[in-house]
C-alpha cells in the first residue's frame, strides 16, 4: 500500500487552462502539505494544512487553492495556468503539531505548461 | 524568516567517505532534517537533530551545531547507490513547524 498517493503523476497542458491534482495518504496523519519544486530542484513549501488550520505560504499566487474534503486527502488546483507554474509538485504527510514527525513525501506530479 | 546553505555538488569515490554541510540562520528552532532524493524520485527522510552531537545511523550519520547554526551529514563506505541529492531542512518554532529545505547538495559517486 501506497502510504501517500498522487494523481496524475504527468499532466502536460496549455497556458490558461484550469487543473488539479489529488493526493491521498493512508497514515492517519493529521496535516498535510504541498510543496513545490522547480527545475533548479529548490523545494519550497505552498500550504500546510491540518483540520484546524491552514497555512499559506504568502509568495504563492492565489490561482492556487488547496481543497480538503478529508484529512486523508488534500488537492491543489491551479486556475489559469502560467508557463512558470511548470515544475514537479510533492504532497507530503506528517503527524500533526509536532516538528519531530517526519515528512512522507508522495511520488510526485509533474507539471508541463505549453 | 529562514536562510539554509548548502553546497551545489559534491563528487567522492565509491567506498570512501563524504561530509556535506548545511548552514542555517534561523529565527526559531526546533530541530534539523537531512533527506536523501534520488533523481525523479520522492525525498525520503535520513535524520532528525535536534539536540546537539552526532547521531550515528547505518553507514550515515547527522551532527549539530545549534550556537554555530551547522550541521553536516556524514556518509561512510559510499556505494554507488548513494549518488542522489541531499536535502538539509529546519524547522522552525513558534507555530508551524513546517520544514524550510536548502537547494540540495547533488551527489555523484564514481568507481
């Protein structure tokens, strides 16, 4: 079993476009992430979020929105898309409230913007 | 807000011994990770340090300098397989906890 799972694992589209990606984890953790990471393979957090709060890194552009409809899942959709939007982006887990939890990182997403 | 260094890239030979640093300048701490990602792959957790010293893991082993703002990852006995990029994170105090990385330190380890 897959402990954190994302859809799609490519997504190739056009400027402009609306997409999502999902993801899902199995561990029964209680916050979850998205993190982006460009070509220069800089990771950089976007959002964490557990079922009390969430947290919004303030450099990231409102087209993109985090939606939870569980605490097992957290989904990022991205309106308009840009050609610098274009990177891969991980959706990680981790127990909440405490900094000694590791990450779990799921596969990843990699999105390409025409 | 948070500032991590780390070098670009590194290159060792297989079977010998490699030390990567991390320097950090923080506002709040509460403790250090190193993670290990292999190329198109997810990162993968190593070590955790919050405390000062050396803890030892395998063939790898993460000290820390909290007065100094560095900590460094020690591989021994490099195999071929190790040849991935190593990411130093921090996490901060005060609220969120989440983890800020460093750029990553590629790796590459040659016969």
């Amino acid at each position: 079993d897959t402990a954190v799972s994302q859809t799609p694992k490519y997504l190739v589209t056009q400027m402009g476009n609306d997409k999502s990606i999902k993801c899902e984890q199995n561990l029964g953790h209680d916050t979850m992430y998205w993190y982006k990471q460009d070509s220069k393979k800089f990771l950089k957090i976007m959002f964490s979020y557990n079922n009390k709060e969430l947290i919004i890194n303030e450099t990231v552009p409102n087209r993109f929105s985090p939606k939870s409809p569980d605490k097992a899942h957290l989904n990022l959709h991205i309106n308009s898309l840009e050609l610098g939007d274009s990177a891969v982006y991980f959706c990680a887990s981790s127990q909440a409230g405490t900094n000694t939890g590791e990450l779990f990182f799921g596969e990843g997403s990699r999105l390409t913007v025409l | 807000g948070q500032n991590i260094d780390q070098p670009t890239e590194m290159t060792a030979t297989e079977g010998a011994i490699v030390q990567i640093n991390c320097t950090y300048q923080t506002s709040g701490f509460n403790g250090l990770f190193w993670y290990q990602q292999h190329a198109g792959e997810a990162p993968t957790f190593l070590s955790y340090n919050v405390l000062d010293g050396l803890e030892e893991k395998g063939r790898f082993s993460s000290f820390l300098s909290r007065s100094k703002g560095y900590s460094y990852l020690l591989l021994k006995e490099l195999q071929m397989k190790d040849s991935a990029s190593y990411l130093c994170a921090v996490s901060p105090s005060g609220g969120s906890y989440i983890p800020t990385f460093g750029r990553g330190t590629s790796l590459i380890v040659h016969p």
